[in-house]
C-alpha cells in the first residue's frame, strides 16, 4: 500500500503546544465570535457598503503563482483571487466549487468533472477543462515544497472530454478524493504565455490582482463578475510583513486589520477593547502515544489504566483557558464522521487502579508494584513541560513511577526515530484529508510515520477500507469501525485538539467562517464600517 503521508500533508509538530483550547460540549463546536467591547454599551451595527478597504498579513513571495508558491501566508491571500473545485463546509466535507456535477466511477479510479459554465477569469476569459488539466500538469511538475503538490500524488492524468467535462484517473481507489481538490484553478492561457506572468495572477476569485510591490504590498480589486455573487470590500491590501513576530506590531498599531497569530494566548486579548476573536477548532491533535516496544505498554489494560488517570479537563481548563475540544479519535471535532464522539476515557482513579493490578503489577504477597515510565517531551515551549508534569502527577497518583525526559527539539525528533522512549507528548498537524494509515497501519512502521510500532492486523484492515472507500456509507461505516478499534486499542491517547482564533478590528464588521486551512473563508459577508 502506498504510503499516505505523500497525500496526507501532515506535519510534526511535537513542540508547539502553545496557544489556549476550549473544553465544550459537542453543540458548542460552531465558531464563537467574542466582542470586547463593554457588554453594557449598546452599538449600532452599520448598515452593510460596497467599499472601504481591508489590510492582511502576509510575507514577501517569491511568486504570486499558487501552484508554485510555499508561503502559507501568501496562500490565505491568493485564496481571495483563486477558486478551487471544491471546498470544505461547516462540516469539513468536500462541496462542489467551480464544479457543476461529478461522477466516480463504480471503480473508484476515475472521476468525470463539468464545470459551472460562465465562470470568468479576471481577464474575462471562460473557465474550461483545458485550464484544470493544465493546473493539475503545473501541480505534478511542481517543486515538491510547494503547498499542494501532494494533492495530486494519487493523480494518474487527467484529460478533456469536452469544453466543460474532464476525468481525472487515479493510480487506486482512493475515498478522499474531493479532499485534495481544493488546490486554485490557473488559466492555461495567462500561465502557459511566454511572458513571466509569476507576478501577475489571474484567477476566477473573489478579487482581481491589481499591483504589487516587493517587500511592501500587493493590492487586490473587487471583482465585479465573480460567479460566487458580490462583495462588500472594494480592496484588499497585503501588507508584507517581514516574520511572525512582527504581526502582533503591526495590528496593534492599526497597519493591519486582522491577524491569526501562530502561537495564540488568549490572555493577551482577553481584556483587549475594539477587537472582535472569531474562534475555531484548528486540525493541532495533541496525544499521549506509547511505545509498542515496551512489553508494559503492549498490555491494553496499561494503556487504559494511563488514559483513566489523565484529567484532560484539568489540563485545558487551568493551561488552555478552556479552549480546546476535547477527543477521543484523531478526526476534527467539526468532522461529519465525528458527529456523534462521546468522552470514553473521563478520569477514574479507582478504574485506573484496577487495570493496574488486572495487569498483574503485584506481589506474592498482594503487594503493590510501580510500573515505572519515561514521558518524552520536548522543551522548546515551558507550556509544554507544565502538562507534562500534570499528567506525571495524575499517573503517579494511580501507582506509577513517571521520569521526564526533557529535550532539545533535535534530540526529541532524534529519538522518535530511534523509538528512544515509553510515553512521548506529541502533537500533528493533521492535513483536511481524514485518513490515518500513515500513523497507525504497520506498513508505516519501519520508514514511515508509525513511530510508535503499532502492529494490528485488524488495524491494517479497517486503514485499507477506509482508503479504498468510494462512496459516503461506505466511508462513514468504514470510520466508526476505526473509532471503535482506536479507542478500545488506544495506539494514542488523545488528550484534544486545540482551538485558535482570527483577531479583527471592530471597524470590521461581519463575519468570516475561517479555519486553519482558509482564514479568510467567508470574506464575502464582510464590510468596513465607515
């Protein structure tokens, strides 16, 4: 089976457990906006304007082509001018875009696409089939750096079948597909010229280059026959900015109108007045994961007595400022293949106990013995090492003996790979596609992403008919099967997935609909309040 991380674009991010998490029920998982504006102060909402001006982030780019660029902040921005195929809904499933219908064959290897007609590029061409065959050859040929070249690593090619219907043929059955068709559609025309057009984008978005300066601004006009409807906002301005630690300034002195910071602390707005934060769950899954070469972890009952000790609402409330979902699976808590997740492990210190003595840590004479445990964790982030200690103390409290091993971020990663630990604090950055054989199948064991030696036959299966999957039923029964194994099996403890939010001023009204993938979703209903 081919390994997934090449279509999964996840990435390890073990050392940044920053940021603040919201423990609530699964009914609360829709976005809150929270005004800091004096709850007693009654505001009068303009009414909506064409107009105005609204001033993001973003950094320097190298291109302002989207298939070639790997800047994630000049992604958001370039979101505004390209469409895609399809994209995510609340429920992070894939919905048409540009496409009017679509077929998958009884096979799961082909899929035949049309396009809505009358779509515009900016420059008042039509969109047509050529144009997404051409983007998905530019994707295949691309730098493999470059954000959505693994999109199309299962794409065999794809070919015309009129002047609005193509098929895409894959190299195997693969259930996600509609997942990796959220990359922007380039015109063949304006790309494939002999002019340099890197500078100089044109897409079918919401808005239409206008002009840009190195190491100062790009500018974006409305575009007035956006197929998608109309905008408020006249124009937006990309204010380049030099490096994260730079954002925070530039929005406090009122150069940028919205930022989403990578590390968020919800303690340094709380108290903050004409700033609206518009939360959402972002795809940071932060786990306990055991070392299935250690003969105490391969027992089930360990694994669990160690997931009945941990009080994950604890740790989110009193480190996280409730701002966190707590999980039990490695799915997004907004998924529609997690709408029905319980807690099944809350904290039970007497049950904890029990799995330990079932587990036969006793004497001869009845007597109690510590399994004693090393936690990996690394020490970049002092947050970090404070739930470390939280879940030290829960597990010493049951019975074992729990030693830190706090590391540089080299040695960290050095010794996943030398599998150099019992327990390991860790977090991924889970790409949108909802597939897992990369962490759990045990074809990923030796030069793959299943770091912890997990081997179950059962497992394997499960992981090979989800990927094989080609319709929804099939997807969705294929996952509860996973939940059910992964939360009897616990290869993981999952602890949650942590929360994040845009940061807006208040002449900014409206709302967006963002998450980690899009921070700028649902722009359309924004307007500047004059």
């Amino acid at each position: 089976m081919k390994k997934l991380s090449l279509i999964m674009l996840l990435i390890l991010c073990f050392s940044l457990l920053s940021g603040c998490t919201k423990t609530t029920d699964k009914d609360a998982i829709e976005n809150t906006q929270v005004n800091q504006q004096d709850e007693k102060e009654k505001v009068v909402e303009a009414t909506p304007e064409f107009g105005g001006e609204l001033k993001l982030l973003m950094r320097d780019p190298s291109t302002l082509n989207p298939l070639l660029n790997t800047d994630r902040t000049v992604d958001q921005v370039l979101k505004l001018v390209f469409d895609s195929l399809f994209e995510l809904d609340d429920k992070e499933k894939p919905v048409p875009n540009l496409v009017d219908s679509y077929q998958l064959s009884d096979s799961g290897t082909t899929i035949t696409i049309t396009l809505k007609k009358n779509v515009l590029f900016h420059d008042g061409e039509e969109l047509h089939s050529d144009d997404v065959i051409y983007t998905i050859e530019t994707l295949k040929a691309a730098p493999e750096d470059s954000i959505y070249k693994n999109n199309v690593k299962n794409y065999k090619r794809a070919s015309a079948v009129d002047q609005y219907t193509f098929k895409i043929y894959f190299d195997q059955p693969f259930a996600f597909s509609l997942y990796t068709m959220n990359f922007p559609i380039i015109p063949k025309h304006h790309y494939k010229s002999n002019e340099d057009n890197s500078m100089r984008p044109i897409g079918t978005g919401a808005y239409a280059f206008a002009d840009f300066t190195t190491m100062k601004e790009l500018n974006l006009t409305a575009n007035e026959n956006w197929y998608n409807g109309e905008v408020y906002v006249e124009k937006i301005k990309g204010i380049i900015t030099r490096d994260k630690n730079n954002d925070s300034d530039a929005f406090n002195q009122n150069i940028v109108d919205i930022i989403n910071p990578t590390k968020f602390d919800w303690q340094d707005y709380a108290e903050t007045e004409g700033v609206s934060l518009t939360e959402y769950p972002t795809y940071y899954y932060t786990f306990l994961g055991f070392n299935f070469n250690n003969t105490l972890l391969n027992d089930k009952n360990i694994r669990k007595s160690i997931a009945y000790a941990i009080d994950r609402k604890d740790i989110i409330k009193n480190e996280f400022l409730d701002h966190a979902y707590i999980t039990e699976y490695p799915i997004h808590p907004k998924s529609w293949l997690n709408e029905s997740e319980s807690v099944t492990y809350e904290k039970d210190t007497d049950k904890s106990k029990e799995l330990i003595a079932a587990a036969g840590y006793a004497d001869a004479n009845g007597e109690e013995q510590k399994p004693s445990l090393r936690l990996l964790v690394n020490s970049e982030n002092p947050l970090r090492l404070r739930i470390a200690n939280k879940i030290k103390e829960s597990l010493e409290n049951v019975g074992f003996i729990i030693n830190i091993d706090l590391v540089d971020n080299v040695t960290y990663n050095q010794k996943i790979v030398n599998k150099d630990f019992d327990l390991l604090l860790g977090e991924w950055k889970l790409s949108v596609v909802p597939d897992f054989t990369f962490a759990f199948h045990s074809s990923q064991i030796e030069n793959g992403s299943n770091f912890i030696s997990y081997n179950n036959p059962d497992m394997d299966r499960v992981l090979e008919t989800i990927f094989g999957s080609i319709n929804d039923n099939d997807i969705l029964s294929s996952t509860n099967e996973f939940k059910n194994l992964f939360a009897d099996e616990l290869p993981y403890f999952s602890l949650f997935f942590r929360t994040s939010a845009i940061i807006s001023k208040d002449r900014v009204k409206g709302s967006l609909n963002p998450s980690i993938y899009n921070n700028y979703k649902g722009i359309k209903d924004l307007y500047i309040s004059k």
